[in-house]
C-alpha cells in the first residue's frame, strides 16, 4: 500500500531523521514514487515538522475551533 509506506516514511522522517537510509527511499520507489515526489514528500514533512516546532517554540496555540476538532479543549 503506497500510503502506508509514505505516512510511516513521514514518520520516520519526523521521529528519527538520523535513521532514513537508502532502504527507506528504495521502499517508497517500489511502491511507485518518483524522486520528484519523493523530493516533495520529504519537503511536506520537513516544512510541517518546523512549523510545530517554531510554534512549541514561541508558545503559539492552534485557533480554538481546532484544538475543538482535535478534542484538545478539556
């Protein structure tokens, strides 16, 4: 299921950066991916992993309709 192996890729990416190798590239490419997506796929998960951390960082909340959609409002 390619999903599968972008969604654990990503967090991979996100969870162990240090470990990504040329086996997890070699896993995305037989499930199809290009290196266009792989390039963008590793972007996405790069661009969302600093906004977390900048906002962890600087103490910034979600909007509170999403910290209701995500149960975060007591």
């Amino acid at each position: 299921m390619p999903d599968r192996a972008l969604l654990a890729y990503a967090e991979k990416l996100t969870r162990e950066p240090a470990t990504i190798d040329d086996a997890d590239i070699e896993t995305l490419r037989q499930h199809g991916f290009d290196d266009a997506q792989l390039w963008e796929a590793t972007y996405t998960a790069a661009i969302f992993n600093l906004f977390t951390r900048m906002a962890d960082a600087f103490g910034i909340a979600p909007p509170p309709e999403m910290e209701a959609a995500l149960g975060l409002d007591g």
